[in-house]
C-alpha cells in the first residue's frame, strides 16, 4: 500500500482529479489517520444492521422536526429537498421555504403549487438564522454518489473495474491502488460492483464535509449546529444505508434513489420523480460550500480547513491560527468578492498574510536582478507555497505571477519600466527575466 509519505504530496492530491475539490475527505471508521491535515471526526459512523425500512426513517425524521416548528426548508428542486418539502406538506407541519430560480425550474409544478398556498416563499439570498433552516443534505450520502455519473454504465461492474477508471482519470498505478485499498478496507460491509464502491466513499469519507457546508458558512460552529437540521443526518439513516445496500444497487442512472422517487409518487408527485434528473445546484444560495474541518469547540474558520478553502490557485481565504489570530489585518469573512474571494467587514480580501499574492507579503528570499535594476521573490519560495498548500501551478505561471506582484509595489525601477514599455505582455515581460536572465541573479 502506498501512504502520502513514500512519494510527494502532489501525488497524494492526485485523487481531486476525481472527487470535487471542495470535498475534505474524513475516514469516519478511524483507520485511515494519514490523511493530509486529516479533520477530526464529528459525525459519528453507525453501520449496525436494522429492518428498518426507508419509510421509518422518513417518519422518524418528520417527527423529529415536528419539535422544531416553525422552521424554514432550503428547496433546491431536487430530489432530495422535494421529498423533505413534500412529506412536511403531507404531514401538515408549520414551514416557511427558502427556494431561488434553480427550484422554480427544477420543479416549475410544486412552485406553482406553493405559490398558491399560504406558505411563506423566501429568496435564498436572504437566508438567516431566525428560525431553524432544514436540508436535504445527506440524501447522497444515504444512496450513493454524484461520482455514478462519470460512470453511467458500469455501475455493476465488478469492484475492481474502479482501479482502472481511477487510471483513466490521470492517477498513476500506485495511487489507484491506494486509493481503492483505502476505500475497500475500511467498509464493513462487502463492496463488490462499482455502484457500491462510491456508495462507501461518499457515506463515509464525504460525510463529514457534506454535513458542514452550510448556507450561511461564515457562522461560528455552535451556531450553525444549534440552527441547521439535515433531513437525512440521523444513526438510523445511516444504519439503513448499511443494511439496504443490495436493494438500492442500480444499473443505470435513471433507477438511482428509487426509493425517493417511489415515495414520492406516494405523495403525489409520480411526474415529477420519473423524470426527475439530477442536476449540481448546491447550494441555494449564492455562497458557495464550505469545509468540513473545525476544532474542538466547533469554531467554524480553522487551521484543519486549509484545505478547503480552494478557490484557485491564488484565491486562499484566511484562517485563524491556534492562538485565535488570523493572518491578516482586519475581521473574520462575512462574504465574498466579485473574484470569488472572500472578504471581510471593510470588503477586504482575506488572504493568508504568507500567501505571495497577500497585500501585506514581503519576500523571506529576494533575489536582485540587474535587467531590472531591483529585487524581485524568488520563484522557489512560491513554489514552496504552493506546494505545501496542495496547489498545482507551474514556473511559468508563477513568474507571471511574481511580475504581478512586483506592478503594484510602488515605486518601480525605471529599466522596469521602460521593458514593461517595449513588452506586448506579462509573459514576455517575465520571459525576459526569468527566462534569459535567471543566471544574472545576484541574492
């Protein structure tokens, strides 16, 4: 078997070739402890047999939000949220709906039925913590994963058949076979197609980074798990998906959750769950998701997280370090910028003060050079960066990069000046420099 630590760790990372790259992968069985910057386990595996049937745990669920009346849906449309919708119309319960235009075409009939009833519609954009927000979360994680569609006809493939899709995708050999070792082994129960192999992966390694990401993700931990309710997050669903894995195996994709699809046909909605196809919305909202790596006391912004907050290679949101500091000057994020990058109260990027492209960095290995009469980072202290930060980018981007940065220092050396003058680009400019100059450095 081949661990993170006999080869580099951009191998390691080779894995988000496959899986989204928001996904912080947490072994909930506790086998696997090697994980870069592996997350603590919050949410508890239980994998014990039941005869519980999908219908239990839908009435279990109902009950248990029957307490927390009023509350609010966050309807995406799909599959999952719809069924939540409809069994609380069914069971009369006292709900408000957040919703945005995916859910208005996503399920254009029971928009039009909402709109006729007396229930609050709200737009997502203004979701709160007023009252309790309940989700559809989860219910991938119950029946499979959003992996099938890269494998839409061999779902009953034998196991094995992974390896060499996982080869297909760009992974080396010894990786895949990491990969599926890892996976493999930790199941308590026997993988034997394909179907079930990513059934595992995501129930149990994605998990955790499923439950976190909120609509609202720059609230503290406490908070969010004081006011946010997954539909499908109970001990009982998660022993039901254990125990139902051989009558939920499909062949194709249009039979995936036949079991949402039959209840809701139950509840009157058969059109909408023969047709329904599965379509990426998450989330309802404009924010993006978050990650699934807190601390102990469930502060939502930490060091474990790093990882997630992988908007590209130069948009790294700040975290906070162990002694509650963060790395820049100014609050925590409350929102996002144009770029996609978050931003604090003063609408501020949040980039870690050692991260190159942070307002603040000052090079720690500058090396001088003479065609441009100043001092310029060297590339190999960004590479380090980007490497220990599991981001891929190679030298030529990173000395375009690097002629970024040195534009905005004020001031400029005039031969700079003057080749930025007579260059047609960045990358001429860089070319010029790195490329037939990097031997006329003088550190």
């Amino acid at each position: 078997m081949y661990y993170k630590y006999t080869t580099r760790i951009d191998d390691w990372y080779s894995i988000y070739k496959i899986i989204p790259t928001e996904v912080f992968l947490v072994d909930r069985t506790l086998k696997y402890c090697d994980f870069p910057n592996q997350a603590k386990v919050y949410c508890t595996l239980d994998s014990t047999p039941t005869d519980a049937t999908f219908e239990d745990c839908c009435l279990d669920s109902i009950n248990k939000l029957r307490s927390l009346q009023p509350f609010r849906i966050a309807w995406s449309g799909g599959l999952d949220s719809t069924l939540v919708l409809q069994l609380c119309l069914h069971h009369n319960l006292d709900f408000e709906v957040y919703l945005n235009d995916c859910s208005k075409t996503e399920h254009p009939t029971l928009y039009k039925r909402l709109l006729q009833s007396d229930i609050t519609l709200l737009s997502a954009n203004s979701m709160n913590t007023d009252l309790p927000v309940v989700t559809g979360e989860l219910g991938d994680q119950m029946f499979g994963s959003d992996l099938f569609y890269q494998l839409p006809d061999k779902l009953l493939n034998d196991v094995t058949y992974v390896m060499h899709f996982f080869e297909q995708k760009g992974l080396s050999p010894q990786w895949a076979q990491y990969w599926f070792d890892v996976i493999t082994t930790t199941s308590p129960v026997p993988l034997l197609y394909v179907y079930d192999f990513f059934w595992w992966y995501n129930f149990n390694f994605k998990y955790q980074s499923a439950w976190f990401r909120g609509q609202m993700p720059f609230q503290k931990g406490e908070t969010f798990k004081q006011v946010h309710y997954h539909f499908f997050d109970s001990l009982l669903w998660q022993r039901w998906s254990c125990s139902s894995l051989e009558e939920r195996r499909v062949s194709t994709i249009e039979q995936y959750k036949t079991h949402t699809r039959q209840y809701l046909t139950y509840l009157g909605d058969g059109d909408y769950a023969k047709h329904k196809r599965k379509i990426g919305n998450y989330p309802p909202t404009g924010l993006r998701s978050r990650p699934a790596g807190i601390n102990d006391d469930l502060t939502f912004l930490k060091k474990e997280s790093t990882q997630m907050f992988r908007y590209g290679p130069l948009t790294w949101a700040s975290i906070e370090d162990d002694s509650g500091n963060y790395y820049y000057s100014g609050t925590p994020p409350v929102g996002y910028d144009k770029q996609g990058i978050p931003i604090d109260e003063k609408g501020l990027q949040c980039l870690d003060l050692r991260c190159p492209v942070h307002p603040n960095y000052q090079p720690v290995n500058a090396f001088y050079y003479p065609s441009i009469n100043d001092f310029l980072p060297s590339v190999e202290e960004w590479e380090e960066w980007f490497k220990a930060e599991y981001i891929s980018i190679d030298t030529e981007r990173i000395q375009r990069e690097i002629i970024r940065w040195y534009l905005k220092q004020k001031p400029i050396s005039k031969e700079f000046e003057h080749l930025a003058r007579n260059s047609s680009s960045i990358a001429e400019i860089a070319q010029f420099i790195f490329g037939k100059n990097s031997s006329d450095r003088v550190k």
